[in-house]
C-alpha cells in the first residue's frame, strides 16, 4: 500500500470528472451525478489512503512521491503528507460533494441540468484536484505553481456565476489582483531562496531548503516574501479586505471552499514553510505578526457585529478566526501550534456550513440583507437548528470540534504571551454577540409581513418560505455530525497535529513553554 500513488490519484480523479464535465461526452447530460459521484469517490479513496498513514510518525512526511518535473531548473513533482497535511486534504474533499449538493439549487433549475451547473461543477472539481494538490506539495515551485492556479477556477466561480453580473465581476479581479499581487512577491522569494541552496535536479524540494545557512538580513527579506502572500491569502488584517467582497457575491458554495479550504492555504503555509525555512526570521517577525493577528481577532469580530448583509458577516467572522490560527502558529508553543493546525480544520467545518445555510435563506427570500428577515424559526425549524448549531460551532461552544481548537491556542499562546491570549479571549465574546444576534434578527419573532419596497424588490413572502429539503440538508447535518464527533473525541485529529508541532518548535529553535497538567488532558 505505501508504493500505491495515493495523492497522485487523489488528484488525478477530480480532474478527469472535470474533463468529463467539460468535453463534448455523454456524461455532460448528467453533471450534479457526475460530479456527486467523482466526489463521493475522491471521499472514499482519501479515507483509505489514510487508513495507511501511520499517526505514530505523524510529524514525517507519507504517501511520498518524487518525480523530476522540470531537471534543469532542479522542479520536481514532489507529494506527501504529514498530519497536519492529511487533516486539511480530508477536510478538503469532504467539503466538496457537500457542495456539489448545494450547488443543485443555486445553478440552474432543481429538475434536470443546466448548461451554468455542468459548467460549475466542472470548475469545483478542478478547483479539488488544486486543493489536494497544494496540501501535498514537497517542492516549493510546484507549491507556487499551485497557489497560484488556484486562482484560475475560483476566479471564474465568482465572476460568471454571482447574482449581480457587475459586482461579482469586481469582486473577481479583486480576488485576482489582491492574490496575484502576493504571488508575485513569492515568486521572487522562491527564486532567491533556490539560489541559496544546494541546487542540483531538486533544488527546489523544501527538505532540500529546510535548515540552510542564510545571511540574517536575506532571510528576513525571504521571509516577509513568503508571508505577505499568506497574510493575503488568508485573510490576515490589513490586507483581507477582498474577502467581503469576494465572499458576499460569489455564489454560497464558492465561499465555503474559498473560505473553508482555499484561505487555509495561507496558514498552512506560514506553518509549513515559513517557519521551517526561515526559522530565525520567524523568531524576529513573531512579535510584531501577534499584535497582527490580535488586531484581526477583535476588528473581524467587531466588523461583523455591524455586517448588515448575511454573506459580508460571515466573511469578517473569518477574518477573527484567522486571527486566533495565526496567533497560535508565532506563539511558539506545541500546545497552540497543534490547536491553530486543529482548528483550521474546524474552521473549514463551521464557516463552509454557514455559507451554506446562508446560500439557502439568501435563494429562497431573494435578498442577503438581515433586515429582510425574521421570524422564521417556526416556519422553517430545520434550517433554523442547524443555523443554530453551525452558529454555536463557530463560537465555539463546548462539544463542538471549534471548542477544542480555539481552547488550545487560547492556553498554548497565554503560556508565552499572557497579555494577547488575554485580548484575544475578547474574540470569543464578541463571536457569541455576533452570532447569536444574527440569530435572534433572522429567525426569532413573529413573522413580518412584506413591505411594498420589499415586494417591489421581488422578495418572496417569509410565510412561504419552504424548510430544507433532503438534498439540501445532506449538505450540512455530514458538517454538524463531524463537529460533534471531534468535539467530543478530538483524539484521532490531535494525534495527527500534535507531533508536527513539536517538530516546527524544533526547526524554530524555540523551547516549548508547558501548560498545566489539567490543560494538557482537556485537549486529549
């Protein structure tokens, strides 16, 4: 089994569904089956694959591939997984079916498939097959050559397929600039960085790069390359704000994986190659990125209070969660950094179903706005129970999966630096404000009758309004289901996070700070 090419195949499939989706074939008349199927399939091949990881080497690196791509430039197609790596591709492609089951009713008409569906799902299984990609990437060219590419899909799933055919189009080069701006930095810190090393047909292999002798000043340089393309990414205050955009006018399931999975890519890279390659640098900037990732905790929070529009809100939630991430990951403790790994996944968990759910109140009533709302609790129940329990996950409220991660980084970054944990704990508060508000405005009370500006606007009556079909909760209750289990027994996920922390601590030259004994069980 551990010469079998799992990630290559992993990557492989959802490519070949989306060629299936978008060449001149028979299956082009069957594109939500299609795309279910290569979907469920990718689900059912990446849980085989990670039966054979081995969680007692979870800090090394499995499933390993290494072929010569481009020798004279030393580019290798290079994969594997550590366990933090192989969380983020599970959550990767449990995320997509999910919303290839939403995508039924937000493309095209609910019998039979649209040209627009066929056309979109084929995007989102390309945009899969990236994901995986990115997650798996041993060679820094080929992980720049993914980070960037990502950019193609999502790009055309906001600009062709958002509500408003002007905005989202803005919202699209937004997205684009914004992330082509930070590719463009990297890629200069990539090239110099290949300089530095040893060179040869893989010069580019970040085991190749890891542990190199750099001149202080370049190393910052290198550093600040790397970082301002995640911080972008991310997103990380000051420079998130293509993400309310982007998110507000892409269609719900573009946000989820925009959000959910494609933002990670950021913290992940901080995690796996800033830290690593520039472990000094890391020690210099840590200071200056945890005030950073404070002030994105308290003005996400804060902004989203104040979002009148349902998608808007949800993408400065993000922004606030990022800052707990990427608090974690710079203060330097196992405890914090194996919370921050943790809870990128239980981030992508509860904002991927929250879009969701929002996508299904926005189509149904016509408009994002909270105004436009209330009441609805009685008459769709469903929707309203699971908008409550994704709503308490993303505040994370104990026995939820958030619960666990968020914890983590509170105590692991208050063993090194008390005065932020302590601010940042402010996050949590507000997060239970801006949460259970939005709640009470959407779905408490008694149902309000259409004004005439409303029914001018086209708005559908909230007393029509239907409740959630099967299809449309199949995309969320798989989402809740997973919070509670890890929620309760986080165990399986930590066992694959917790040895890479201590390994990144290592390559930082940072002693870890100790947490009580008691702390120490409550994340077991």
């Amino acid at each position: 089994m551990s010469h079998f090419p799992w990630l290559t195949v992993l990557i492989v499939l959802p490519l070949l569904g989306s060629l299936a989706l978008w060449l001149p074939t028979p299956l082009r008349g069957r594109a939500r089956e299609v795309a279910l199927t290569f979907a469920l399939l990718e689900v059912a091949l990446a849980v085989v694959a990670a039966a054979g990881f081995d969680t007692g080497r979870a800090s090394e690196q499995q499933l390993v591939e290494t072929h010569s791509w481009i020798a004279s430039f030393g580019v290798s197609y290079a994969v594997g997984v550590n366990g933090v790596g192989l969380v983020l591709v599970l959550m990767s492609v449990v995320l997509v079916p999910l919303v290839v089951l939403a995508a039924w009713r937000e493309q095209g008409s609910e019998h039979g498939a649209t040209d627009a569906l066929r056309r979109y799902l084929a995007l989102a299984l390309l945009l899969e097959a990236f994901m995986v990609a990115v997650f798996a990437a041993r060679d820094v060219f080929f992980f720049y050559v993914l980070f960037e590419a990502m950019l193609i899909p999502v790009y055309f799933m906001i600009g062709g397929f958002g509500a408003d055919q002007a905005r989202r189009r803005y919202a699209a080069v937004k997205f684009l600039l914004y992330s082509l701006a930070g590719g463009l930095i990297m890629l200069i810190g990539v090239i110099a960085l290949y300089l530095q090393g040893p060179g040869g047909a893989q010069g580019f292999l970040t085991d190749n790069l890891t542990g190199l002798t750099l001149d202080p000043t370049l190393e910052k340089w290198l550093f600040v390359s790397f970082f301002v393309a995640f911080a972008i990414k991310a997103p990380m205050f000051p420079v998130h704000t293509w993400l309310p955009d982007a998110a507000e006018q892409a269609p719900a399931g573009t946000s989820a994986l925009l959000v959910g999975v494609l933002d990670k890519v950021g913290t992940f890279g901080m995690l796996t190659l800033c830290l690593p390659l520039f472990p000094n640098a890391s020690r210099w900037a840590a200071p200056v990125i945890i005030v950073l990732a404070v002030i994105s905790i308290l003005y996400g929070a804060l902004l989203a209070i104040g979002q009148k529009n349902l998608f808007r809100l949800v993408a400065y939630t993000s922004v606030s969660h990022f800052g707990f991430i990427v608090l974690g990951i710079f203060a330097f403790t196992s405890t914090s950094i194996a919370g921050s790994s943790f809870y990128m996944v239980n981030h992508g968990l509860s904002t991927g179903g929250l879009f969701l759910l929002v996508g299904y109140l926005v189509a149904r009533r016509r408009s994002p706005d909270i105004a436009d709302f209330g009441g609805l609790q009685k008459r769709v129940p469903v929707l309203a129970g699971l908008f409550l329990v994704i709503g308490l996950s993303a505040l994370s409220l104990p026995g939820l999966s958030t619960f666990v991660s968020e914890f983590l980084v509170i105590v692991g970054s208050f063993a090194r630096h008390p005065a932020a944990a302590i601010v940042a704990t402010a996050g949590v508060v507000l997060a239970a404000i801006y949460i259970l508000w939005t709640y009470q405005r959407v779905f408490t009370g008694t149902l309000p009758a259409n004004t005439p500006a409303q029914d001018a606007r086209g708005l559908k009556p909230l007393d029509q309004l239907p409740d959630l079909r099967g299809f449309e909760r199949w995309a969320v209750v798989p989402l809740i289901a997973i919070m509670l289990v890890l929620g309760f027994w986080p165990a399986p996920a930590l066992d694959l996070v917790r040895q890479p922390a201590v390994t990144t601590l290592e390559q930082v030259a940072v002693q870890d700070m100790p947490v009580t004994t008691a702390t120490s069980e409550a994340g077991k």
